[in-house]
C-alpha cells in the first residue's frame, strides 16, 4: 500500500509474502526499509526483501509460537519474544541468534528498543516489564505494577520514558531516569491494551479492545484525544512520520487514517486481506498490512 501524507491512503503494487505455516502475528520493517520482519505462529521467523518479496531467511529457535518482533533503531539487531518465555536477540547482518534472554515466567507479548538502541524493555503474560541492557543481555530491572498480561510497548523518543499498555485496561509510564522507577497511570480505555505508539514529537497513541484509540499528552495532565469508528478491537496503530496523523487497524479489513489533533477520521480504506492483522511504515512514507497467513 502507497501512503500519501497530505493527500490521502492508496492501495496498490501489492505484494504478499506467503511462506508462513501458520498465523502472522506482527511485522516490522528495518530502518532502511529494505527489510521486512515478519514473527508467525509457526515459531520461526522470517527476514523479506522488500523490494523484491524475495525471502531472505527463516530463522527458527523459538520452541513455541513467536508473537512480536521489532527491529533497533540503528538497524544492527532485531528481537522476538515467544510463548516459550524468551526474547531472543539476532544479528540483522548475519541472521543468527546472538543472546537467549530469559526471565519471564509466562509468555512474553511484547519488545521495545530504546531510541539509542542500549536498552530493551519486554512484557507478557506474567504481568511485568523487564528492562535489559543489550549489550550484555543482562536485566537491569523488574518493573511491577500491572494487574494482568502486557500486551504492548513502546519508548518515549527521549529513551527517559516507557509506556506499557496491560489487559488492565491501563497504560503506565515509567520514568527510567529515577533510582527508583515509578509509574504513571493513564486509565480511560474500556478494554485491554493491544498496542501502543509514540510519534516523534512526544504523543502516545493507545489501541484498545473497546474499540477506540487515545493520543495522550503524557507531559500534561489534559484528557486524551479519543477516535471512534472502529468496528472490532484496534490491533496495530502506526505515526505518520511527520507525527500529525496515525493509521489504524482492526480485526477487519479496513483502515483508517485520523487526525491526530482534532481525532477526525480522514479516510477509511479497505485492503486487500480478510484482516489488517499487523502494519507499519517504511522510511519513504509506504504503509505494508499483513493479515493472517496459511501458507
């Protein structure tokens, strides 16, 4: 799919990569977007050209279904987590798992990156965050507070914050800057937190089982700017580059494109697949969905 800023959502010069046994669960492009991430239900692990859709590599290693992958921001290394209880650690030049880090007592849903890509934050089904440092793959931190499962993730553009969103209904920011963490609580959501997204500039995106989507200004205290117009639970949420709009997902075929200051939807378009089950956007503005896959 083509993304136009200013002018609006196209579909076209699809391709579908169509090598996986089993449910897509997330995707993620390189930051040099000639890589694309794709974690399936299979337990593997796939490396795309994207240019070409040619598969590059199927890296398997994870001993139960592989539910989240994401790249580092300088591109040198990507992660998974599992339903195994791990985060597994790959080079991106070479395709080979670098570092096993486990610690987690359930299954693990969710990895985030720092902005300097030297720490690594994870959360799952045992109700807390770890924080890693990735170069030595050690855990700096346990940080409890949620109620249930972590499902999402993300960190402030400054790296000095972490948002993690729960099947609590709440989202927390913690501040990583003091010797002791503590959290923020932001509660409106009606429903689990599937996902979670900071745009450049500061604004944290939340997508619900309820159906709907807040942008928070967490430095404020002012309510969020909520979007309604789903027709089933938001499952991926992505910026615009330029931070102004965001793109959104459900468990449909159609997605929708809001403004993120006034919470006006601009266009709903309907894709190609059953489900626009996982998306994100390349460095030259192109939106890519994946849905669920057989084969």
């Amino acid at each position: 799919m083509n993304i136009r800023a200013c002018k609006g959502l196209a579909v076209g010069r699809v391709k579908v990569f169509s090598r996986h046994k089993g449910e897509v669960n997330c995707s993620a492009f390189s930051p040099d977007g000639h890589t694309l991430l794709t974690a399936s239900e299979d337990g593997c692990l796939y490396g795309w050209a994207t240019g070409s859709g040619k598969l590059l590599w199927r890296l398997a290693g994870h001993t139960g279904p592989v539910k989240f992958c994401r790249f580092s921001p300088d591109g040198r290394l990507f992660a998974s987590t599992s339903g195994d209880c791990s985060v597994r650690l790959w080079d991106t030049a070479e395709a080979k798992c670098l570092q096993v880090l486990n610690g987690h007592q359930r299954s693990v849903e969710t990895v985030s990156f720092s902005p300097d890509s030297k720490l690594l934050a994870s959360g799952g089904w045992d109700k807390r965050v770890i924080l890693w440092e990735v170069q030595s793959g050690q855990a700096l931190r346990h940080l409890a507070g949620h109620r249930d499962s972590i499902q999402s993730s993300d960190f402030a553009p400054s790296s000095d914050c972490l948002a993690t969103g729960s099947w609590d209904s709440t989202i927390c920011i913690w501040d990583l800057r003091a010797r002791t963490v503590m959290a923020r609580e932001l509660e409106g959501h009606e429903g689990n937190i599937s996902c979670l997204s900071y745009s450049s500039s500061g604004l944290l995106a939340s997508g619900s089982w309820d159906k709907t989507i807040s942008i928070w200004k967490t430095s404020t205290s002012s309510p969020p700017v909520q979007l309604k117009g789903h027709i089933s639970w938001v499952k991926s949420i992505a910026f615009f580059p330029d931070g102004l709009q965001l793109a959104s997902a459900d468990y449909s075929p159609m997605i929708k494109v809001w403004d993120c200051n006034t919470g006006t939807c601009l266009e709903t378009v309907k894709g190609v697949l059953d489900e626009a089950h996982a998306f994100a956007f390349t460095p030259d503005k192109k939106l890519l969905v994946s849905g669920s896959v057989d084969g």
